[in-house]
C-alpha cells in the first residue's frame, strides 16, 4: 500500500477521489473535474487523464467493470474503485493535509480531506498550523536580524512576502479549524445527493 501512495500523482489522487462516487469512464471524469473546475489544481488533458488511468489500474487501485457505445462514438470503458484504491486516497490525504513543504499536493489534500473522519482531519490541520507558526516565527527571526545587520530592504522583499502569505493562511487555518470542529458544520458524504450534483453528473456523461 504504502508504495501505491508513494507513486500517486495529484491527477491520481483526484481520480481515485472521484470513483469514490460512483463508476465512471475517463471521458467523464474529465468533464466533471472541468465543470468543478478542478483544472485550477492540476492539468488535464486526454492524454493525462488516460495515462493516469491506466496507471492506476496496474496498480490495482481501480478496475475496469464495463465498455459501453453509443452511437458513432468510440467505446468508453467504464471503471470502479478498488478496496485498495479507496484506501489509496485516505492514506495519501492524511500524508500531506500535514505537510508544508509541498504546496500543490496540500491544494489537492484539502480539497480532498473531506474524505477523511472531521476529528482526523482537524488533527491534521492543527499539525500543519503548528508547523507553519514554527515557519513564521523563523521568517520573523530571520528578517529582524538581517534589518539588525544592515541588509536593505530591497533584499528583504521575498522573505516580506513569505511572512505575509504563512501570517495569512495561520489566520485562515485557525478560522477553518474552528468551523470544522464545529458538530454543525457539514462533513463527509451527504446523505442524499443534491440536485446541483446529480446535475454535474448528467452534463459529464454528455
């Protein structure tokens, strides 16, 4: 397991975490992360979307369970997620929702943490403000000494910024940390699907 999680690309991930709501065929997996406008976090293209899929199912993180046609249009092969495949996502989330030093992979962890249990993934995000106020404070140090030594502040603008952009998201974490904790605060799966989802997934099967 532990390899599979290793090897997963964000792309990987996001199509895993997709059969997690049902069979679908690379063609529709493709117009629904568009339509969700998942394309801000990762590239897709049809020929990634294709690669990825055929990765992960010699993987044995997913399978094929049916091809289907309609009319003139080419075959599409519908797959299912595999117990293994669905593992795959939760164990991937919880690596990196943690973790500061890869900022992609923690865009495609948050957007799918709610995978995990709400007490794990609050945990982990109490771990990932702990390590990023560790970072802050180290910023600050940093800067104050350099202005101490004389270093102009134009050689200071980068390490300005970073201090800015780790202050902001401690101040969004503990906002989210909050709300997540928060019993009426949705989490997970709804019961029923809503009718702007079943509406997504009518228009990706087009």
């Amino acid at each position: 397991m532990r390899d599979a999680v290793d090897r997963l690309t964000p792309l990987g991930v996001m199509v895993l975490a997709l059969l997690r709501e049902g069979d679908m065929h690379p063609y529709e997996m493709i117009r629904l992360m568009r339509i969700r406008r998942d394309d801000r976090l990762v590239s897709i293209t049809t020929g990634t979307m294709y690669n990825t899929v055929a990765r992960l199912e010699r993987a044995g993180l997913l399978e094929e369970v049916g091809v289907e046609r309609e009319g003139n249009r080419p075959e599409r092969t519908t797959y299912t997620l595999t117990d293994a495949g669905a593992d795959a996502v939760v164990e991937w989330v919880r690596r990196e929702l943690p973790r500061v030093d890869n900022p992609t992979e923690f865009r495609i962890a948050l957007a799918e943490a709610h995978n995990l249990d709400r007490e794990t993934a609050v945990e982990l995000l109490v771990v990932r403000r702990a390590a990023l106020a560790g970072a802050h404070l180290t910023l600050t140090e940093g800067r104050t000494h350099a202005q101490a030594k004389g270093v102009p502040e134009q050689y200071l603008l980068e390490v300005e910024r970073e201090q800015a952009v780790v202050a902001a998201e401690l101040a969004w974490l503990d906002a989210a940390i909050a709300r997540l904790d928060d019993p009426d605060f949705p989490w997970g799966a709804p019961a029923e699907p809503t009718e702007r989802y079943l509406a997504q997934r009518k228009a990706a099967r087009r």
